[in-house]
C-alpha cells in the first residue's frame, strides 16, 4: 500500500468515488451531493455560486471536505508508514527558523547563559510537546477535527470560545512565520528586496499549499525536513565555533531563577500551542489506530524538531555579545542574524538562507489549514463557506498582520507565545480530567456521531467557569510588558517570573471536578 495511505480517505458514499489510486497517490478531493449536504448552509444557495463551487472543488488533489466527521467506513487501514509519518508531519512542521528565532530569546532577552538556556528550552519544549501528543489521539478515534472534539470537553457554545482563541494562535503563528521568512530573505538579498516583499513570497506559498488540504499537505511535509535538516546542520558547523558555550546568565541568584522559570514557561508554550489542532490531521487514519503509538510517534517528532532547533538558536543568541558582526547583523533583524551565521561560505550560504527561509512555510501551512477550519466550527454560516475560501480569509489576515508588525517581531514573540499558551494548558487541563474522571472512571463514554447535536454533548457550564477560573489564576501570576500580576511580582526577590501558565492549571485543575460533578447530576450529560 502506497505510504500516502493512512492518512487519506477512500470516501466511496461521500466522496464521489474520488479516493482513486492514480500514480501511486490517492485523491481525497470530494464533491458529492452528500459532503455537501452535510457541510450545507439552511438557505439556498444561488445556482452560479453553487455551479462555480463544484468546479473549483473537482480540482485535483483538492480537499473538499471541513468538519465533517469522517465515518470509520471512509478511512484507510493502518500501516506502519501511517505512524511514521505522525512523526514526520510534526518534525517537518517544526524544525523551522521562526522556532530557532524562540532559542535567540534565552541569551538575548532573558539574559540567560548557555547551558541555562538549554536546559530550559530543552526541558520546556518537551513538557510542551505531551499535551499536543495527549490531544492527537482524538483525531483517529472520533474522525473529528480537533474543535470538534473540544465540544465532548467543554460543551457546543463553550468550545467556540476555545476555537477562536486557537484560530488566533494560528494566525499569530502565521504572522511570525511570514515576518522571519521576509527578514532573511531581505537579508540575502542585501536589502535590495525588502521584507514586505518577502513576506509576500512565503504567505503566497503557505496559501496554495493550505488551499489544497489534506493531500498535498501531507507530502509537503513529508520530503520538507530533510533540505531543512541538511541547511541547519551546515549553519550550525560554520557558526558553532562562535557560540558562546561558556557564557554565564546575568543577575543575582534569585534574578536567574526568575528567567529561568519565565523562558521554560515560553519554551513550553510553543509546542503546547500545537494542542488545539493536534487532531486535525489524523481524522483519515482507522479507528484502530494504537493510541499509545499515536501519542509517542506525535511526541517524537515535535520533541526532536524543538530540542534541534532550539539549541541552535540559543547558540547565535550566545554568540551575538562575543561577535561584533553578530551583534551587527542582529541590530538589523534576527533574520540577517541568521544570514550572518552563513557568511563564511559566500554564496552558498545565501542559498542556504533561501532554504532556511522558505522552511518556515512547512511551519505555516498547518496552522493555516486549522485555522480555516476553526472558521467553520464557530457556526452555521461558517460552515457554510467552503474550507478553502476560509483558507484565502485567514491567509489574508496574517499577511496584513505580518505587514503591520514586521519590524516587532520579538515583541510579538514574548508577548503572544506566553498568552496564549495560558488558554491551551486550561483548555487541556479539563480535557484530561473530563477524559479520566468522567469518561472513563465513570463510564460514560463517548458518541461521536454526536459532534453536530448540542442537546446529545456537555452542557458546558462547568467547563467554562472553570475555563474562566483558569483564566483568573493566568492573570495574576502572569508577567508581560502591558501587565505584571500580583503574584508573578513576588517570584525571585521580587524580580518578577510568568507563572501564569501555572497558576491556570492549577486553578482549573481544583475547580474542574466539582463543578462537573454537579452538571451531571443537574443536566444527565
């Protein structure tokens, strides 16, 4: 069986009889009546838009399908490239410049040395990466999308608030992944391009890849991590010498912890912020798919990804206050850092910096392709809207965002990563003990051809004081520019340390139980 297999759909009711082997590949692209049906608006729909509709979606390759569930009869049989490839869509999607620019944050902005700054990025980027392995098991199981199978945790209406906050996180993804693409490819251009342009290029990219779906996406990412590897491997022989391996972290003993604490809690936050599409792209695999198998291939390949990328860029990072070219190129961008850690080898090193450059579009397309899909769960009239015009909507929005924050990006990055990591490990938090306590210490169980029912699925209220209550702890042990909480102030002598992500876990984790508890015994679900 080609490898392509476990992650496609055969869909012989839904699909039109589309899921036809063609030269070793499988065409997911589905525009039959009852696709439609199911992802159709409750008023007609005028005859040219609908006729317009249906040539676009006979594209080949193209992924007709939303939210849809896809039904166990519709997928693929395991095989063990199926597995193989979890953890090469994770390695691929990651080991890209926008997470080396996450390492530069330890020695450049946290004022961390070496070793310290790759413990913690080390450590956090594992921690990070099990809750996204935890919630890529649901994908096989139910044939939902990740959203879809928020509402069995948090209720329908409540699971729009989570939604939205994780379409925002891809679009936040999305506008870094745009500006670090643009900066090193004005950097290798000598500025004679400028960033804007470059920013184009990449968005441009990431949107043809995402408007497709499914299919092209998975081979993207398949073959995409290995000129990713080969380019970084080059950028850390020619720039390891310069890292600064023996530099110290600045400040007294209670000032270190603080950043300590602070840049683990950041490092943690991006890999986390996979967790709300984790699912996404497992829905064609067979409901047999092993779980525990499922969570360490998932695991794997974020890990692995995090921990290589990180390191480097904790490397540059080291090395700018040691290298006055370094700290020049940095002055410009971290992206013309990058470039600069290239500069031994001329030319060559700037096709690797096209390379590097480009690779943040592996990054950027599954984000895209969640986002386009949250865009249907907030509603009927968004399910309405075919995936792939969501897909222009969202790519639009990052572009313009890129655009507007080009010259901020680290801003962007120590501000939004530790925001929105707040949200995500609430969010995973009640899945976990609705999942443990409740679905299966109790026995309740799951229906997942219920995922379109609001009176079959949690009332929700429970979730979403608790998700609140999460939120309250968030706010108070959190330390950003714009905002210092009470608590956080108090950690390191007073220096100040984001335990905001902490604190939510915590709160959520208490208050969850009980209330749930009460629902149940209220409502029967």
């Amino acid at each position: 069986m080609d490898h392509t297999a476990a992650i496609q759909s055969p869909s012989p009711d839904l699909e039109k009889g589309d899921l036809e082997k063609a030269g070793g590949t499988l065409d997911i692209s589905s525009s039959s009546a009852s696709v439609r049906e199911a992802s159709a608006p409750d008023h007609p729909v005028p005859s040219k838009l609908q006729r317009w509709n249906e040539k676009i979606e006979s594209l080949a390759g193209l992924e007709a399908r939303g939210i849809t569930r896809v039904l166990p009869e519709e997928r693929q049989p395991p095989s063990v490239l199926g597995y193989v490839q979890m953890a090469l869509l994770w390695f691929s999607a990651n080991v890209t410049a926008n997470n080396l620019a996450v390492g530069l944050l330890g020695p450049l902005v946290f004022e961390l040395g070496f070793v310290d700054s790759v413990m913690m990025s080390v450590f956090g980027s594992f921690l990070g990466s099990v809750p996204t392995a935890y919630m890529s098991i649901w994908g096989a199981q139910s044939g939902n999308r990740t959203m879809i199978v928020s509402r069995y945790f948090m209720g329908y209406t409540p699971a729009k608030i989570a939604c939205f906050l994780n379409m925002v996180i891809m679009v936040g993804y999305g506008t870094i992944d745009c500006i670090i693409g643009g900066q090193i490819l004005s950097a290798v251009s000598g500025g004679s391009m400028s960033i804007v342009v470059g920013i184009i290029i990449v968005a441009f990219i990431s949107w043809i890849v995402a408007v497709f779906g499914m299919v092209v996406f998975h081979v993207y990412e398949r073959w995409a991590w290995i000129p990713q590897v080969i380019v970084l491997l080059v950028l850390a022989g020619l720039a390891g010498p310069h890292f600064d391996t023996s530099s110290v972290s600045n400040g007294g003993t209670a000032a270190t912890t603080a950043h300590r604490l602070s840049f683990f809690s950041l490092s943690l936050s991006v890999p986390l912020s996979w967790a709300g599409a984790g699912s996404d792209f497992y829905v064609y695999y067979p409901e047999s798919t092993n779980k525990k198998l499922t969570f360490a291939m998932t695991l794997t390949g974020l890990t692995l990804s995090y921990v290589f990328i990180n390191i480097i860029g904790v490397g540059l990072g080291s090395g700018v206050a040691a290298s006055t070219a370094w700290s020049d190129a940095y002055s410009i961008s971290s992206g013309a850092l990058i470039l600069e850690g290239y500069s031994p080898v001329g030319g060559f090193g700037k096709f690797c910096g096209v390379v590097v450059a480009l690779g943040v579009i592996a990054n950027n397309i599954p984000g895209t392709y969640a986002a386009a899909l949250g865009c249907q769960v907030l509603g009927r009239y968004g399910k309405a809207i075919p995936r792939y015009l969501w897909v222009c909507v969202i790519a639009a929005i990052y572009f313009v965002c890129a655009i507007a924050g080009r010259n901020h990006l680290f801003a962007i990055f120590q501000n939004f990563l530790a925001l929105m990591g707040y949200w995500l490990m609430i969010f995973v938090c009640i899945v976990l003990e609705e999942h443990t306590i409740f679905r299966i210490h109790l026995g309740l169980g799951f229906d997942w051809a219920a995922w379109e029912s609001p009176k079959l699925l949690p009332v929700g209220w429970s979730a979403l004081i608790a998700f609140l209550v999460g939120w309250a702890g968030a706010i108070i042990g959190m330390d950003q520019v714009w905002f210092v909480g009470p608590v956080a102030t108090k950690v390191g002598n007073n220096t100040g340390a984001d335990i905001g992500i902490w604190l939510g876990a915590a709160f959520t984790l208490i208050v969850f139980p009980p209330l749930r508890y009460l629902e149940l015994k209220k409502f029967g679900r």
